[in-house]
C-alpha cells in the first residue's frame, strides 16, 4: 500500500455517521444502524472484518452469571442467547444452542455457584439455572470427571458462534442497506470541522462526518485520544486456547465451566461447527497490543485445566491453539463496559467494551442508536431495510439430498478443496466473490485450513484460486494483509 501524507490525502465522501472498527461489535452497530436513513461508513485497519479481538475468543455467549459486576455489561448480556438466534435466521449464519454448566469440585465451590444462582434471582437476571447433584451432573454430561460434587446447571441460555463469520455477515448485510466499508484502512488522526463535525484521515483518504462511533476494541484508547479524550485508559489480559480435532466432540455438549474470577477462567465447549475448545487458564499481561503467541506452559495449563473437569480429553487431539487479549478500562468501575458520549469532543460516542462484548454485541448495537438520537441526530427508520442476508450452500452439513442438488446445479459443488472440513470449489469461488481476499479471510469464512491438516492439503488450492480469481500472481497472495506473504 502506498504510503500518503495526511496534507495530500484524497476526499473520500461526507457521511452522517463513521463506524471505527469491524469486529463484533462495529460490525453489529453498523448493521444496527443500516436500519435508519442516512449516509454511514464503517472504517476497519484490518483487511478483512473480524480480524481482531473477534477471532481470537471462545466464540461463545456468556450469561450475566460470569460476570456479576458492572451494571450495564449484566443489562448488555441478559437474554444474549435469544437475540443471536433471531439473527441467525436473518443473517444466514451458524448459532449452536448449548447449556450452561458450572461444575464444583469440592465444597466451597458449591457454596459460592449456590450463591452465583441466588444473586442472579435476586437481580432478575437468572436464565434458570438450578443446583444439581452429580447424578444429574453426569446424565447431562457423562464425561465430567468423577471428583464433581454438583454443579448450577442453566439450559438454553447460551450459545456458540463463530465471530468472524458473524462479522462477515453483519458487514455484508449493513453494505446490502448503504454502509460503505473500507477496509485495510487505519486511522492517522481526527479534527474538528468547522462546518461538518469531523475529519478523519486515513492512509486512504480523508472522510468527514457528523458523528463518529469509536468502536476500535483495543485500539479504542488510540481513537480516544485523538479527539481529546486523553484519559482513557486500557488494560490488557491474555488469555490461551486450543481446539481440539472433530473426533473428541462427542466428550462435551454443552459449555462447562470450573473455577473462574477475574484472573483466570477454566472453560471446555463446543464450537459452533462440532469442534471443543479448552481455555482460558490463567490471565498474563500482554508486551504489547498485538502479542498474540502461545507459550507451551500456558498451553500445557489449559491443557492440565481441561484435564481436570474432562479426564479423556488428549493432548493428541489439540489441532491448533491461539491467545486473545482481554480489556478493561479505567472510565467505568467494577470491569464494566464505557459507552458514552465524548468528554472533549460532541458527536463521539465511545463504545470501550471487554469481556462480554461479544455476548452483549446485539445490545450494545441497539443502545448505540439511542445514543446517537441523544447526540443529536434524527433516527428516521428505513421503509426498505433489508433485513435478510443469505449466505450459499454449505456441503459439510448438508444431506445427502441436499448435496446432490448443490452438484445439480452448481458442479463445482463436486471439486473438493478442503478434505478436513469439506469444503467444495464452489464455496472457495464465492466466498472470493464476496470480498475474501486473502487466505485467512477464506479460512475464516468458509473453514477451508480449519481441520485436522490445518491447511496442509488445502492451502495451496486456495492460494491458487485467490491468485486465479484476484488476478494478482501468486506472489502477492498474502496470508491476512501487507507482511504476511504466503510464496516469497
């Protein structure tokens, strides 16, 4: 990308409202607003929505029960489970209903879950959960370790997803009603207009607009400060994961939960597509913002930690694992989230959200357009919304009937690329069709690279179909942007 000074920048439009930031959260506000008339723009640094923070989570919606301090992140993530199956169906996307298990290995782990479920019914905030003893306990769950002495058991109220394919088709969906979306598009500075509100510059251009939506995860600070509000703070946790093969499925169901607090977490669930994640041990400080490795100790104590609620669980079966950064500010107390309009600048509304953002995503979304009617702008609703995105057909969980038909009429829809996951020709094609430029963003999309071989077999196929179909050489193929090069 050519580098630009911000005098010489080019004029890339005026708009009424400029979303920072494509994960989670700026992708469901920008859908969420796409519901009004208006001019509206979504900025994200990454080449592709989802890149951030959002991949690299559990995926999973947490009830307020986990996390039973901060008012308004317990408000945020109340029902959370509900709303994401509604835009399943609108969105045309993956959301696995589960259950809810927090396992007690010895007394005063009992005592303080029997405590959780009583507060949670005190502050109507319960989805209704229950004591169980560990006959129950192993009904539901037959591979929990024999050491339990009982768990709080909820049912239905929490789910898994896949973050950057719900990015997808939030964007996806919020460019089908107006948003225009840029990405591999970082912000270089913000000023004040004298006649329109701001000027954002950007490697690419500069935009104006009335009203900005600072959603930019842990680069949210960054933004803050450029518009004066210098006293926003962030700290950082890292917590580690692993993904177990499609083979150990069968060990958990639902989400089950051991000890956790504020510095460590003890998880095993299933993944929206049939896979089991194990995390998050406990919490380290990042070196920086984009410190994202995995150490063997840390992998070796989540592997330990997920031993010690599922004994079958094997290290043989880990495919890959990751690390995410975790957040909290100092504006709000208690680890709760901040989203407020800006101190020093009218017309920013900061969203500074941590853990559970991604549960509490669909909420933020619709309190971000009340704040925006606060701020001073007309929220008029569009008679022409297009609520409904499709995604295309997906080989792997289709029947045998359907399969055929997608060979019928598509027969590309024949042409295995990704053995592991199943993953056709046709479904490569289109998900390049649609924006996926790069290897990750493919991967991310359509789990081509996300099986067992973790992209052994499959990479080169799709490095060959990008390069075909972008009409670039199969040098410049890159793995998620500028630096990551996949054939030098």
């Amino acid at each position: 990308m050519t580098e630009v000074s911000i005098e010489n920048l080019p004029y890339c439009g005026d708009y009424d409202v400029v979303v920072i930031g494509a994960g989670i959260v700026g992708s469901m506000i920008a859908r969420e607003v796409s519901k009004f008339e208006g001019r509206f723009a979504l900025l994200e640094k990454e080449t592709f929505s989802g890149f951030g923070v959002s991949k690299a989570n559990p995926s999973v919606l947490h009830s307020p029960l986990l996390f039973p301090s901060g008012p308004l992140r317990i408000e945020l993530a109340y029902n959370a489970a509900l709303r994401y199956k509604k835009l399943a169906e609108e969105l045309d996307v993956v959301f696995k209903e589960v259950d809810e298990i927090f396992v007690a290995l010895e007394p005063s782990q009992l005592v303080k879950l029997e405590a959780a479920n009583n507060w949670a019914k005190e502050n109507h905030v319960s989805a209704g959960h229950r004591i169980i003893g560990p006959e129950k306990l192993w009904e539901v769950e037959p591979q929990v370790t024999k050491s339990a002495i009982g768990a709080l058991y909820g049912k239905k109220c929490s789910g898994a997803i896949y973050a950057p394919e719900w990015t997808f088709a939030l964007t996806e969906n919020a460019m089908q009603n107006g948003f225009h979306v840029y990405f591999d598009t970082p912000v270089l500075n913000i000023t004040r207009e004298v006649d329109y509100g701001f000027s954002i510059q950007t490697q690419k251009g500069r935009l104006k607009t009335h009203y900005i939506i600072n959603a930019a995860g842990l680069f949210a600070d960054e933004m803050a400060r450029m518009v004066g509000d210098s006293d926003i703070h962030l700290t950082l946790t890292k917590g580690t994961m692993a993904i177990l093969d499609k083979s150990s499925s069968h060990l958990v169901s639902n989400m089950v939960y051991g000890t956790y607090g504020k510095d460590h977490s003890q998880l095993i669930s299933p993944t929206s597509h049939g896979n089991l994640l194990i995390g998050l041990g406990y919490f380290t400080t990042p070196e920086n913002k984009r410190d994202t490795k995995v150490t063997r100790e840390k992998l070796q104590e989540v592997i330990a930690m997920g031993k010690e609620l599922i004994p079958a669980i094997s290290e043989k079966d880990i495919i890959t694992s990751f690390a995410g950064i975790r957040s909290e500010n100092n504006k709000a107390p208690r680890g709760d989230f901040y989203i407020a309009q800006s101190d020093h600048a009218p017309g920013v509304i900061h969203a500074i959200i941590g853990s559970p953002g991604l549960t509490a995503a669909p909420a933020i979304a619709e309190l971000m357009t009340k704040l925006l009617s606060d701020a001073g702008m007309v929220m008029v609703e569009k008679r022409d919304f297009q609520k409904k995105r499709v995604g295309w057909p997906r080989f792997e969980p289709g029947s045998l009937s359907e399969r055929k038909k997608m060979i019928a009429s598509n027969p590309k829809y024949a042409h295995v690329v990704c053995r592991c996951e199943q993953v056709m020709e046709a479904e490569i094609l289109e998900a390049i069709r649609r924006g996926a430029n790069t290897m990750d963003a493919v991967k991310h999309i359509t789990r081509a690279g996300m099986g067992r071989c973790q992209g052994g077999f499959c990479g080169i196929t799709v490095l060959n179909h990008l390069s075909k179909q972008l009409r670039i050489p199969p040098t410049q193929v890159t793995k998620k942007g500028k630096g990551s090069h996949q054939i030098i």
